[in-house]
C-alpha cells in the first residue's frame, strides 16, 4: 500500500489548525441541512436530522480515505424476474488477515449499526450473464425486480460499487490527507482494487409449478431473543455476543424436513428485524443447520414519515406481496405466540386462504411470555374453523409431530 510522507511537528500543528476550521465548516453544513429543502416538506424532521448527521460522518471518512463497499443479501425470484437486495455503505479494503479473523472472532451486536451508509451510489447487477445498473435510496439499500429470464434453481448475483482507474490517487477527495501513520488524522492510500466492490449472494427462483414453500418468522422462532420487551431487545441486539445467541430446540430439523419434502419450494425468512443484522443471522442460521433463504427485514432508524417503523404493517405487506409475485407457492406459515404473528397470520389466511398450506405457532414459555409482555397464562391464539391445520407447540418437534398428524409432513 502507497502512503504518503510522514509529517513534521509543524505541519501537524497546522493541520490541527485546519481540522479546526473544518468542524465549524461542518457544523454549519448541519445546521444547513436540517432546513427543509424545496419538496422535502414531507420529509420527516427526523430523517433530515439522520441523513444529515450521515453525510457529516460519510464526509469525514471519505477524506480518511473510506470508499464504497458492496453487500449482496439473498434474494428471490420467479419466472422472468428476480428481486435484489443489497446495500452500499462507506468502508476499507479487507486484508486476508482480518477476513479469517472475522470468521471465528466475536462480535458484538452494537457493531452491526455503527454503519454509514451511501445514498444514491450507481451499483452494477450481474446475474446469470445479464447485467443491470441501480441506485441506491436515501440509505444506501437496494430491493429492486429485475426482469431477467433464469431457469429455476439457485443462482449467484454480483453486485459492485466503484468506479474503473488506472491511479486510485485519481479518485480521492482533493482534501485527502497521506501521511505515514494514519494515527493522526490522514488516511492511507487504498490499493487500485479496493476502489471497486463486490458483494456476492444468491438468489432462489421458483419455477411456475405449483409447490409448498416455508415462510417462518425469527425473532421466538428460530432464535430465542425475547422481544419486544424494549430492555431486553436492546440488550440481544446491541451487545450480546452473536455466538452465545440460542436456537429454538427442533425448528431447524423441522425446516430441513419441509425442505426434503418440498423440492424446488422456497424458504423465506420475515422479520421486523433490521437489515444491520442480516449478515449475523445469515451466519447464525448457517451454524445452526437451518435452511438457507432470502430474509426479508425492515430499515434501521428514522423513516419519512416517523420516528420508527410499524414492524405489525412490514410484515402484512410482505405477506401479500409474495402472494401477488410467486402465485404458485402455497405457503406453511411458522411464527410464535409472543408478538403479532398469530393475528398477521390469520389475517393472511382470510385474505388468501388458496396461498396457505398450514400454520405453526411456537409457544412460548411462561418465562419468555412475561419478557416479551404477555401474560404466562394467555390461552394460544388459534382462530375457529381454520381451513388449513393451525397448530401449536413448545419447539419444531411438536410442531412436526402436530403436521404430521394433519397429514402435511411425514412421521418425525
């Protein structure tokens, strides 16, 4: 790697008189920022307030010498189509090193949010020999369908960020600092090959056979988090450790027999989780022998209409969106007692009861009633007259056991 000339004390000294200068430079393109704009009005005060103390932060680090990196999350897909996802945000060059470190170190859930992300940054799509150009939106996210004709199966998608150069020199701010030791302030010169990023994931498509697939919540379901009790949640997400996280007894065998049973049907995960903690739960739902799936997840923070997201409305128009785009997949819905699933669950059954197969609630504990806010004792939520097997149990092997009286999956 390239850096530049290792400063004396006195260009240190004048540099400190020019950082300076430039936080009251950007405290005043803040305070510039949180006024609305012509046709920001609709703009919630909260997201200006993000997306300008974002492009502070994104500022800042990209004269350290941070570029644009591209994540590629699972998707899905039908015939003539596929949905990506993915998102951009601000970051350095891995070294060989700090990737095998990633895989067996620890690491702390606070880590995942501590991201920039980059508005409106140009992301080239490669899959299956067709090549697309999207943009991200004002958090860096991308969930676009793109039509592109692939055969069913699993299928690789490549996302990449960055612009082509023969000098990476050429691509930095004018105001990049290059010093010896990046302790001070500057930043080091990234090699030729960082300034262009790929992220790769893959996507499933479904074909336009009839065939059962899985959607089943995480949060309670596959993972014990004990949510949405605020303290508790906070204490998951933020700091615990991702490998002391605890898998519900059964529930990955249970998926792995829906699977058998179902070939070519797809297996989706629906959460009000944020999309910060994909890649800890792609890792955990690998370590734990769980189906791997696309996850559909909700954005972290602010929005612009509110403060935050209605987790409850994420996941009834998920439901129906996958109704609308992959008509042929009937669906086993999986969920717990502990939030809203039972009613979102229900309320999909009545809508489109031809799109449901059959319906698994995890009960919960008493323990873990009372930790998400319910009470030890409330009766299971079961509507009357289902038209499909609803079920319930304390892990997967009871629900297997119940589905497979009902018919829906062989003997445990």
């Amino acid at each position: 790697m390239i850096k530049g000339p290792a400063l004396t004390r006195g260009q240190r000294r004048a540099r400190a008189a020019r950082r300076v200068e430039e936080a009251r430079r950007d405290l005043e393109e803040l305070r510039g920022d949180l006024t609305p704009r012509p046709g920001e009005h609709s703009l919630h005060r909260a997201a200006r307030v993000e997306d300008a103390v974002k492009g502070l932060v994104g500022s800042r680090l990209r004269r350290r010498g941070y570029h644009a990196r591209a994540l590629a999350y699972p998707g899905y897909g039908g015939p003539g189509w596929v949905r990506v996802f993915g998102r951009v945000l601000l970051g350095r060059e891995d070294t060989a090193e700090e990737t095998g470190r990633d895989g067996v170190r620890s690491v702390r859930g606070w880590r995942n949010f501590l991201t920039v992300p980059v508005a409106g940054a140009q992301v080239t799509v490669r899959i299956g020999g067709h090549e697309r150009v999207l943009r991200t939106n004002r958090e860096g996210y991308l969930d676009e369908r793109v039509e592109v004709d692939l055969p069913p199966g699993r299928h690789e998608v490549v996302l990449t960020v960055g612009p082509d150069s023969a000098d990476p020199r050429d691509l930095l701010p004018p105001d990049v600092e290059l010093v010896e030791d990046d302790t001070e302030g500057g930043a080091e010169l990234p090699p030729q090959n960082a300034l262009r990023h790929s992220g790769t994931a893959e996507v499933v498509v479904v074909g336009p056979d009839p065939v059962v697939g899985l959607l089943s919540d995480i949060d309670d379901t596959v993972v014990v988090t004990r949510l949405p009790r605020p303290l508790v949640a906070a204490w998951n997400s933020f700091v615990l450790d991702e490998r002391a996280r605890v898998p519900v007894n059964g529930m990955a065998e249970l998926y792995r027999q829906v699977v058998a049973e179902n070939p070519g049907g797809p297996v989706v995960y629906l959460s009000t989780g944020a999309w910060n903690v994909a890649p800890t739960l792609g890792r955990f739902l690998h370590r734990f022998g769980y189906p791997a799936g696309p996850m559909l997840l909700t954005d972290w923070g602010p929005t612009n209409t509110g403060w935050f997201r209605d987790g409850t409305a994420h996941k009834r128009e998920s439901l129906a969106r996958l109704a609308r785009e992959l008509p042929q997949v009937r669906w086993l819905l999986v969920g717990d007692d502990g939030q809203h699933d039972p009613s979102t669950y229900a309320e999909f059954l009545s809508a489109a009861p031809e799109r449901v197969a059959g319906v698994g609630i995890r009960r919960l504990t008493p323990a873990e009633q009372l930790l998400a806010g319910g009470h030890p004792l409330a009766p299971a939520a079961t509507p009357e007259d289902s038209p499909v097997p609803w079920v319930t149990g304390d892990s997967g092997y009871e629900l297997w056991h119940h589905w497979y009286r009902a018919g829906i999956l062989d003997r445990p």
